[in-house]
C-alpha cells in the first residue's frame, strides 16, 4: 500500500511572473517566500506566441528578505533556454530544477530584447518543504 502524498502542506507553490497578454517590456516576477524549504527549486515556464525578431530570456534571483535591504541578485546556473522561435500557433514550456539556492526568496527575471518585442509567458516557482 502506498502513502499518499499531502501536496498542499509538503510542497510551497507560487507564480512569479503572472499572464498579462503580450509583454512588451522586461519584467521583474514577484518575490516567492522559500524560507520554510529544501534549497531545490522548480521553475516552469510557458511561453506563448513570439513576435517574430524578440528573444526571451528568463533567470532566478533571491533575496533574504524580498528585495526590502538585500537586492535581488541572480542565481549562479539559473538561467532557462533562450526563447526566440514559439510562433502564433505553438507554447513553448521548460524546466528548470536548481539545487544552490542560498536565500529565502526567490523571483524568476524575463529578460526581452528585439527591435518591437512581444511574447506571452508565466513562470512558476516550486519547492520541498522540509517539515509540515
């Protein structure tokens, strides 16, 4: 017999870069309070139509406490695929399991460049807890 498995309390969730429709512009996601969790963090992106000529790129930074006195600062080897090809027809996901986070909070970065960018794309943050 198997032991279930109570998700809700064992694993901490959170979006950090939210759907909005076609960003435009670079965006910081919201800070994710780890501090209760193992140092292993999930990130999930998906990323949605393309306007042809931009690139994406999403990276993770942490902070101890949510950017108030330590600035968010980027996680060394924490940084996904760059996106350039998903067209108006396809998503695009990625996964990026990471082991040396060293802060409680953390926040995933979309990065975008092209001369007119455009791109649809939500990141989510997952993590163990080590005690519930």
């Amino acid at each position: 017999m198997t032991t279930p498995v109570d998700l809700a309390n064992e694993y901490q969730y959170g979006g950090s870069i939210f759907p909005a429709g076609d960003r435009t512009v670079s965006v910081n996601g919201q800070g994710v309070d780890f501090g209760d969790c193992e140092a292993a963090i999930t990130a999930d992106a998906l990323y949605g139509p393309v306007t042809p000529g931009t690139t994406c790129i999403v990276t993770l930074q942490e902070s101890d406490d949510n950017g108030v006195a330590d600035a968010y600062a980027d996680i060394s080897g924490a940084t996904m695929a760059t996106v350039s090809t998903a067209s108006a027809n396809n998503l695009t996901s990625e996964r990026l399991q990471f082991q040396n986070r060293a802060k409680k909070w953390v926040r995933a970065v979309g990065t975008l460049s092209g001369s007119s960018p455009g791109i649809m794309l939500t990141v989510s943050l997952t993590a163990r807890k080590m005690s519930y």
